[in-house]
C-alpha cells in the first residue's frame, strides 16, 4: 500500500504538482472506495481492480486533470456535489456568496432567490439546504451544467425548491415565464480576462469550462451585464451579492452604483483579498 502511494505521489510531484502525497492518497481512498484516513493507515486489501482503477487515476492527474472531475465529486459548504468537465469546480472563497445571501435570509426566510451561472448547482443549493424556506431559481447558458445541477438538487432533497432554466444571464434562452422579481440575486459569474487565462494553473486553462472562466477584455463583460441587469429584477429591499476577481472590487463596485444599487459592503476571502460585493436595491 504505502509502497504504491509513494511511488505515485513521485510522479506526481515529477509533474510539478506540490500537493503530490495528498493528491495520491485521496486517489487511492477512491479508487478504493474508502476513506483517505482508512487508505493512508493501509487497513485495505488492494485487489487487481482497484489497483488497475488507482493506475487510471493516477495516470489522468499526471496529465493535470483535477482531482475533482478524476474522482467525480467536490466538498463545498459542507456539502458533497457531483462534478464534471461541464461545469467550474467549486472554490472556498465562492462559500462567502452563500454565507452573505443566508444572512440575508435570515431576515426574509421566505426568500426567492435567482443563482445567475449555477454550474453544479452548488451555491443554489447550499443555500436551499440551509433555508428551508427560501425557493430558488438557478440559471445556467450550458444544458449540459444544468443537468448536473438537477442530478446535485435531487441528491441533496431539495429539487421542489430550486428550479433550473437554461438562459444567459436574465435571457431566458428556451422560453418560458419571464424570471419576475428577486429578493437576492447571487452569482459566481466568468470573471477573468482573457489575457489572464494563459497564465492560469494547466487545471484550469485545460480542464475546467472556458465559458465558466473568461469574460473577455478586463474580465467585466459579464459582471457588467448582471449589474445593469439587476436592478429590474430585484425586489424593493432585495440584494446583489456577486463574486469577483481579484482586483476587480472597486470596478465592479462602481458598475453597480452606476446602474442604480447601493453598495453594502465589499467581503473579503480567507487570504484578505476583497471577493464579493454586496449591494442593495436603491428603492429600498
């Protein structure tokens, strides 16, 4: 066993990947179909399969594909959620969005709630986990994302609250009723600039969804968009809580005011670095 991960966890790390021991115990734990803890302790017996399924894996990360899509699922607000190549891996910082829109709830438990570029579902659906009584909708421009997040919804026992429309941004790309009025709209929208993108980490420039990244020249196109857009679709005391690049706090700050919502405040992630913007209906 140890002898197995160590040698993988060489080539691992032969690849330039830092976190080579972690990376190849977490892959023998699935290929093995236990714990990392039971894997690491050697407490498993390794059969032909799961030798040849840990092989697989193992060849695939040397490639720089993410441990996410290679075993299938990620952990985000506790929660586990399926992944895929369709749609962005989950990120800590993007739990900031979740905790800031749950606070808003507090106050308004019978929430609606509008999730623009729901990918895995994972923020439309930790906060319908954690407010029973909130109702969401989650849109995404990618078919094949939207039926990842319905598959994470039904996991997690909550698809009776959270429906899904395929569209970009407020369009509604498949017809339908026009999405109405929110009380918070949130979204981890494509926030990098396309220049950007070359200098990114090969498992993020090879793997995870283009569309789901770039947002064209200064990395705003988006944003911008959901900005202007917001203020139409936003109930008289309702919220705008986005996410943003590194950088982009004040530019997008200054988007929002401009479209006609008054800055909350502006939450930093666990490095200090300003991520997510919070902004109110101006009518409220």
């Amino acid at each position: 066993m140890w002898l197995k991960i160590d040698e993988a966890a060489r080539r691992l790390a032969a690849c330039g990947i830092e976190s080579a021991r972690l990376d190849a115990e977490l892959l023998m734990a699935a290929a093995a179909g236990v714990t990392r803890e039971a894997a690491v302790t050697g407490s498993i017996e390794l059969s032909p399969a799961t030798l040849d399924n840990f092989e697989s894996m193992i060849a695939r990360r040397e490639k720089r594909e993410p441990i996410a899509y290679i075993v299938g699922h990620k952990e985000f607000y506790s929660l586990d959620f399926e992944i895929s190549p369709a749609v962005l891996i989950p990120r800590p910082e993007t739990e900031f969005v979740v905790a800031a829109a749950l606070e808003f709830i507090a106050g308004a438990p019978d929430a609606r709630v509008l999730d623009i570029g729901t990918g895995s579902g994972a923020i439309a659906i930790a906060i319908a986990v954690n407010a029973a009584r909130a109702r969401v909708t989650a849109v995404d421009i990618s078919a094949d994302a939207i039926a990842v997040a319905s598959r994470n919804a039904r996991r997690h026992r909550v698809e009776d609250r959270v429906t899904f429309r395929r569209g970009d941004c407020f369009e509604i790309l498949d017809g339908g009723p026009a999405l109405g009025s929110f009380d918070v709209i949130v979204s981890n929208p494509p926030y990098l600039d396309d220049a950007e993108i070359a200098a990114l980490e090969p498992e993020m420039r090879g793997y995870e969804p283009r569309i789901a990244l770039s947002a064209g020249a200064g990395g705003l196109g988006v944003i911008r968009r959901i900005a202007a857009g917001a203020p139409r679709h936003l109930a008289s005391d309702g919220e705008l809580i986005v996410e943003v690049g590194e950088g982009q706090a004040a530019a997008v700050a200054k988007l929002v005011e401009e479209a006609g919502l008054r800055v909350v405040c502006v939450i930093n992630d666990l490095a200090g670095h300003p991520r997510v913007v919070r902004a109110r209906s101006s009518r409220a």
